[in-house]
C-alpha cells in the first residue's frame, strides 16, 4: 500500500512539474508576444509622427499660396471669399418622419436664420 502511495505522489508531483514548465512557456510566450506588439507600437507612432511633421511641412500657407501663384495659369485658383458660403439652412435635409421637427428647430423660433 505505501508502494502505490508513494508511486502515485511521484507521478502527481511530475504532473504537477509538467504542467508548471508548460505554464512558464506559456507565459514567457505570452511575454514575448506583447513586446513585439509594443514595438509594432512604438514604430507606428514613430511613423505616424513623422508623417505629421511632413503634412505640417507640406501644408504651410506660405508654400501652399506660392504653389498656387506658379500653377495659376494651369489651375485657375481663385482666393476664396465670405460669399462662397452659404448657410446652414440653405442645405437639403432628407424628408422622412421628424424631419418637419428638425427643420423647425433648425430655423429658429421666429423662422430667421
């Protein structure tokens, strides 16, 4: 009987090393796998910071307004004034159930813009 007993801690406690090694690899595994997520991470914003910095770059209006002057004739590019904008109001909402409700709040009480 303490042959059996003794045989069967044996195989527990090799169980149990077993499942604690497959939980190490597990868990170093796991471990590995966010590292490479951080630095995919890290890189992506170190792209995405530099593409900011190129858009801000390529957007200054002093570049912008000389690009247009050069490509004046091909483009026609007029500066935009106040009376290219329309309003709000001027827009066609869809028509369907509550819609009256919007337009009229839209509009303001007294119906003015």
């Amino acid at each position: 009987m303490r042959a059996l007993t003794n045989m069967l801690a044996a195989l527990a406690v090799i169980g149990l090393g077993y499942w604690a090694y497959s939980q190490t690899v597990r868990t170093q595994a796991a471990v590995d796998e966010i590292a490479e997520t951080e630095a995919a991470i890290r890189a992506a914003r170190e792209r995405l910071a530099v593409l900011n910095a190129e858009w801000a770059y390529l957007n200054r209006p002093d570049r912008l307004r000389e690009l247009a002057d050069i490509n004046f004739e091909t483009l026609q590019l007029m500066p935009m004034t106040p009376g290219q904008f329309g309003l709000a109001l001027e827009i066609p909402y869809p028509v369907g159930p509550g819609a009256g409700a919007v337009l009229e709040n839209a509009s303001g009480a007294d119906g003015a813009p």
